[in-house]
C-alpha cells in the first residue's frame, strides 16, 4: 500500500499492487483483510491461525467504534447483507446453509484428525480467500451495478450515495490485497494472488501478470470511468449504462471463477502424482471444490453429484477422487462454456514447468447434435436458454425470486448479438410477436385480449402477486408457464414462420435453416443427450415430455432409449425430416409436417400435463392450518389449462368452462371456499374424449392415440381400449367415485384411461399406447 499526494493539490491517494489501482477514497482497511489471510498460514501456532480467522488484527474499519473487520464475519453476516443476490444465493441453497463459508472453515479447523496443522493452516487461508473474500467481491459488484441510477450507496460506513464509486474501489481493495506485487504470486493473499498462482501452473500471461488479473483490474477501470465521468449513474432512465455496469460485473465473476477451476485441476494432479503431497491436496482439493461446484450445479445437475462425490468428502476414501482424473477433469471442462469462459482462457496445465497435461479441452463445436438432430447452423447460444430455467428455479427455491425475476427479464445464459442486454431473455420470447405466425397465435390472443399472456403469468408469480398461493406454486407457475405457453407458442411461430418463407421464396435456405434450428433449440435445450437414458438434467418441453410417458405408457423401450417420450421420438423425427425438406425446398412437404407431426405431438405433450394435473388436483389436500391447496399440482393445473382453454374454447365452450372452473379459479381458494377439480378429473376427462379431441383431429390434427391409454396395474383383468370413446353410463356411474375421497379403492374404466386410486397417500398410475 502507498499513500501519497496528487501533484500540485492535498488529494491524497491511495495505491495498491504496485500501482495497479489508483483511488482518492481510504480503502486501505479493506486491503489489510489480506495481512489476516497471511498470519492463517505463516504462524507457527496454530490457535493462532483460528485467532487471524475468528478475531482478526490488521483490517479496522473506519467507523467510529474501530470495529474490527474479521474473515469470519464475512460469512457471518453474508445471510443479511447478501440476501436474493445470485451467486451467494446458489451457493447457500448447494451448501445448505447462508454461512457455507464460515462452515466449511470451522470444519477444516475441528474436524480433520488426520491432517498436520500445517496443511489445515493453508486449506483455510486458500478457503478465506476462495469462500469468503471471493463470495463479497461479488456481493460489492452486486452493489455497484444496483447502485448505478439509483446513486445511493448504504452500508455500514460511507454511505456516500455516489453510484456505486467507492464500492468500485472496496472490490479493488478486497481483490488485490495488501503488499501485493505486479504479477507475483509470492507477494499478497488475495484474490489476485490466486491468480498469479493459476497463471504459474497453466502460464495465462498478459503483460507481465495473469490475464484473469488484467482483465478484471481493466473491467474495474471501466465502472469506475462510467460512473466517475457519466452521468448513466445520476438518472435512472439510463438503462444503457446501468446494462454496462452489470456487464462488467458479470464478467469479472466469470473471471474470478477461472482461478478455482485452475487451483482445483492442479491440486487433483498433485494428489495422484504425488504420494508425499496426497495429504495436503486433498485439503485444497476439497477446499476448491465447495468454493466452485455450486456453480456448476446450475450447469448441469448430474456432472455436480459426479463431482461431489468425488471431490467433496476427503477422508472417505472409498469415494474421495475414485474417478479417473481425466475422466474428473474432462467433466469439469464441459462446464466450461456454462461457467462463462472457455479452455484457452483456463489455459493447458504445465507439469514441472515443461510439459502438459494428457488432457485435451475442446469447447463445445458448431453443429453440436441436440438429442438426436444435428442442425445445420449454429445454435449453441440458443440453446442455452434451458440454463435460465434450471437456474431461476434454484434461485425461487430459496425464496431469490428478485434474481430470479432478474434472469427471467433480462436472461443470463443464452447469448444474443441482437439483444440489447447482450443476453436472449424467456421475457423477451413471450413478447415476441413470432407467436403470433403459428395457427395458435391468433387465437390465443383473442383469447386473452393480446399477445404478453404468457408473461403476464410468470411476473405475477415472480412478483408473488396472487394472493393465497405459496412460494413452491409460485415457483411452478414460474417454470411451467415458461415452458408450456412462452417456450410452446414460440416454437410453434418459429416453425411456420419457416414454412411461410419457404412458400414466398424470398428467403434463402441457410436462413430458413437457422429459424428451423432455433426451435429445436427452444423445445429440448442443451442439458438433453443424445440416446441417453431418463436423463434428469433437461427443463424444455422435452424433458416435460419424458416427464410425463411414464404416466401415460409413451416411453420408448428400446436400449439406449429408455425413458425417453415416444412423443419426443416423433416430434425430433419430425424436425430431422423437416431440416431436409428445407434443404430440397420442398415447401408442401415442410408444411405437411409441420401440421401432421410436430404440431399434433407437440399438443398431445400439453394435454397429457393437462389430464394428468387434473387428476392429481382432485385429490389434492388443503393445509391442516392454513386451509389453502398448496401442492404443486394445483398450480400445475392452472398454467397446464390457461396454456390449453383457449384452443378448447375454440371448439367448445363448456368444456371451456369446465377447464376454467375446475383447474384455473381455484387457484389460491380455502378450504371453505371450495376445492380444486370440483366436477373430478372424470368430467375433464369425459370432455376431451367427448368433444374436446374429436374436434381438435378435425382442426389439427390430433389423434387421441397420441396421448396414451390408462391401465389400471392392480388388477390383472384391467380392461384397455385403444379406441377414443368414452361410454356415458361409464362416466355417470364413477363421477361419484371421482370426486369422492381418496380411501376408497376402486377403478375406472374410460376407454383410452383405466385409473386406480390405490390409498389416501397417493396413487398408482400405469398406462399403455396404441401408436
């Protein structure tokens, strides 16, 4: 740290890291934190380090009181201060806790038995500066870019309402450290000090230190200018500024992330390299490894457990690195484009200073296959899209819904060039008017009197803006509503927007192939595999579609296959068949199948949600206390009709009504205002088959034998139809049955569905299809 005096006036400024940052505001106490992270692991006593850790020394706050800053108490307080920011909500929701950080450290300290201190002693200095400086650097950058318009900043001191300028400089302080040197990874314990020893093992250099560094110190430099010499920060209309504040912070967070990825790689090769240094890596390993995979987790669900399970527990040694370490390695770097940055910017891992590692990083490829189809363009960005889903529901599930509403209005992961937010957002697609072109758009917008239905939907419950329902329905309106009336219509625009400019010839066949791609993109995602077997990863409509086979006897049984939607299997057909007839412009063909396959699959998956929420809902129990249906399923059952009661309104009103009346007003009602499913999942059931499906292959299509057929599994004489009929005398003699109590076990015989209701707990349900 130097202080000094501006030339020709009494400024005084303040320079940290050899000059690498500049700043006229004292920041030097949260720069000395870095002293503390030092005396962890240079004492020789180690009640000490806990002392450096629990009691701190050289970081005294500037407040009146001189209240000790300590690195504990980052994560102490990190549950308040931090609460609905993104990163630290992912990481609490993964550990378990709000204080993860302050955990995983007290754990190394108390309950490691077979450890020298010495080892411990670097595990928690490495942890405090991967846990919990890391985790407020990104809380301070969260600030900056809130500040940034509303131009006030509040914390415990300062509260200087400058537009986020002093938090620009606590971030520089906090990152850099005190006593830290140009591109030196002896100097310093800080973040940037981690860096320069990633930059030493995989040699990322830019101009004399490492480019994560660099890079993040010119990103700073840039928020500071913006908010210093514009006036973007005084006038909240700017959305412009604010949008590049946000940027910059995002990604130096990408940025900071690729030291974690560089320490835990080389730590794991020195454990199964080295014999005499297994015991202190697998510390670091461990260590690392928490302070990184919560971030994967938003990626991909099973590549985290793989992880874990290898990575988390170092004194189980059954588990703890039982993977090969490429195997452990390869699987770290598929998340690499997720996480924000690619395998040059990770860099090749340097083994004693010569040679690389045998394991050969490749980012994902153009032309990836998604499930079974290889697009002909590339829609890698697009495809992403699935990561928003996956990650808002984490976030909703520990009550974030501001960063979820933050992802679903602005987006977070899928890429576009267009998009002034630099991000494709699921807000964005409900307003497109892409819906509009498909033969559902039109009236769905009649319907509910314009074309931002679907949103309209999801903000009210990002909003938590419908009375007597609960945050995990709120949660499922969230999701479902994105895929089954945001993600469904917009597909569906896509698809005939393709076969309309194939009929007008006025638009080339490379475009015409991009717009095709692009909804195979939006309906599957890029967490699906090709051939794999009930894959928990997807959130589009596909992984909806496997979902849902099970229940109703759609799964493919073919090795390799299995678990997948027989629906899925049409509906990718149809798109691989489609992708060739663009390339021949063979237009009447491309419009057959639009209408007589993917459109008619693409239906069946929504009315299969639809027959079976309506189901579940009838039976669903009110709250003991409350008296309110919090179940998800009644939730379910809202969105599933709303995407649904506008074409059924189409063909018949009453069964509109029904649909209404049954599955979307009871949303949010007690127990003394009525029950979901009042008429019972009978007379849903009796008017699709009826009415509602009949009409439906008259207009689009719709082949009831798409759906699949309900078998009741306890009774061996069952009986099975493959007809789409539906006797009257059958309905009227189990309507009472249907809306009746769960206890009474009994079956019902409806042509396509056979059902059962097995117990008060739940129900079993097996169904078969006739293809």
């Amino acid at each position: 740290m130097i202080v000094s005096t501006a030339a020709g006036t009494d400024t005084t400024l303040y320079k940290f890291g050899d000059g690498l940052w500049t700043t006229e505001i004292d920041v030097t106490d949260r720069a000395a934190l870095s002293r503390d992270i030092f005396g962890i692991w240079s004492t020789n006593q180690f009640s000490d380090s806990l002392a450096f850790y629990e009691k701190g020394k050289y970081s005294i706050k500037h407040d009146a009181q001189k209240t000790q800053r300590t690195i504990a108490s980052l994560s102490i307080e990190a549950p308040n201060k931090m609460k609905s920011e993104y990163m630290f909500s992912i990481y609490a929701r993964a550990h378990g806790i709000g204080t993860y950080a302050d955990d995983i450290i007290r754990e190394l300290f108390s309950g490691k038995k077979y450890y020298e201190d010495r080892y411990i002693q670097l595990a928690v200095a490495r942890g405090s500066i991967a846990l919990h400086v890391w985790m407020f650097v990104a809380h301070l950058l969260y600030e900056v870019a809130d500040s940034c318009g509303s131009n006030l900043v509040a914390r415990d001191v300062d509260q200087s309402g400058d537009g986020g300028l002093h938090a620009v400089d606590e971030v520089a302080a906090f990152y850099i450290g005190d006593n830290q040197k140009i591109g030196d990874h002896e100097s310093g314990e800080s973040l940037y000090n981690l860096a320069e020893k990633g930059r030493q093992y995989f040699g990322t250099t830019k101009e004399g230190q490492a480019k994560v560094n660099y890079q993040v110190i010119t990103l700073l430099r840039q928020m500071k200018d913006i908010i210093k010499y514009s006036d973007g920060c005084k006038s909240s209309n700017n959305i412009s500024t604010k949008n590049d504040i946000m940027t910059n912070a995002d990604q130096i967070l990408k940025l900071m992330t690729i030291p974690l990825v560089q320490m835990l790689i080389h730590n794991m090769y020195e454990y199964v390299a080295f014999e005499s240094k297994a015991k202190k890596s697998e510390l670091l390993i461990e260590t690392f490894a928490k302070a990184l995979l919560p971030q994967i987790s938003t990626c991909s669900p099973s590549t985290y457990e793989f992880l874990v399970s290898n990575l988390y527990d170092a004194e189980d040694e059954q588990n703890f690195m039982s993977s090969n370490f490429n195997d452990i390695v390869a699987a770290l770097q598929k998340m690499y484009k997720c996480l924000g940055f690619t395998c040059a910017e990770v860099g090749s891992y340097i083994l004693h200073g010569t040679a690389e590692a045998e394991t050969e990083c490749n980012d994902m490829q153009p032309g990836k296959h998604i499930v079974t189809y290889a697009p002909k363009s590339d829609i890698r960005d697009h495809s992403l899209i699935d990561l928003d889903i996956l990650q808002m529901k984490m976030l909703m599930e520990v009550d974030a819904f501001d960063a979820a509403k933050h992802i679903f209005i602005y987006g977070r992961n899928s890429f576009s060039k267009y998009s002034s937010f630099f991000y494709r957002s699921i807000f964005n697609i409900g307003s497109s008017s892409v819906s509009s072109n498909s033969p559902f758009g039109p009236i769905f917008e009649d319907y509910y009197e314009g074309p931002d239905y679907g949103n309209q939907i999801a903000m009210r419950a990002l909003n938590k803006k419908i009375g007597g329902v609960m945050d995990n329905q709120m949660r499922a309106i969230v999701i479902e509503s994105s895929n089954f009336i945001i993600f469904f219509g917009y597909i569906l625009g896509l698809i005939w927007d393709v076969v309309r400019d194939c009929q007008s010839h006025k638009t080339s066949v490379s475009s015409m192939e991009h717009t095709w791609d692009r909804a195979v993109a939006f309906y599957a995602g890029s967490l699906e595999n090709k051939g794999s077997e009930n894959n928990q990863d997807g959130q589009l409509l596909y992984h909806a579609a496997n979902r849902l086979c099970p229940n109703f006897g759609t799964c493919n049984s073919e090795e390799g296959r299995k678990g997948n939607s027989l629906l899925n299997d049409k509906i990718m057909a149809g798109f691989l068949e489609g992708r060739d007839l663009i390339g021949t412009e063979d237009c009447v063909g491309l419009d057959r199948i639009a209408r007589k396959t993917i459109l008619p699959a693409m239906l069946a998956v929504l009315i299969q949600a639809t027959l079976a929420a309506a189901f579940y809902a009838t039976n669903a129990p009110s709250n003991s206390s409350s008296g309110l249906y919090t179940e998800n399923v009644v939730a379910e059952a809202y969105v599933y009709a709303s995407a649904l009661v506008p074409l059924v309104h189409q063909v018949d009103r009453n069964s509109a009504d029904l649909l209404v009346r049954n599955m979307i007003e009871p949303l949010g009602i007690t127990e003394e205002e009525g029950e979901p499913m009042p008429d019972g999942y009978v007379a849903i059931f009796s008017a699709f088959e009826k009415v509602i499906l009949s009409e439906f292959e008259t207009l689009w299509g719709m082949d009831c034998n798409l759906i699949g057929t309900f078998v009741d599994v306890y009774r061996d004489d069952s009986p099975e139809s493959s007809m789409c009929s539906l006797s009257s005398s059958v309905v009227e003699g189990n309507k009472a049955m249907a809306t009746s109590n769960a206890k009474n076990d009994a079956s019902i015989n409806k042509g396509c569905y056979a059902i059962v209701i097995v117990s008060a707990v739940g129900f079993a349900l097996s169904f078969s299809v006739v293809w």
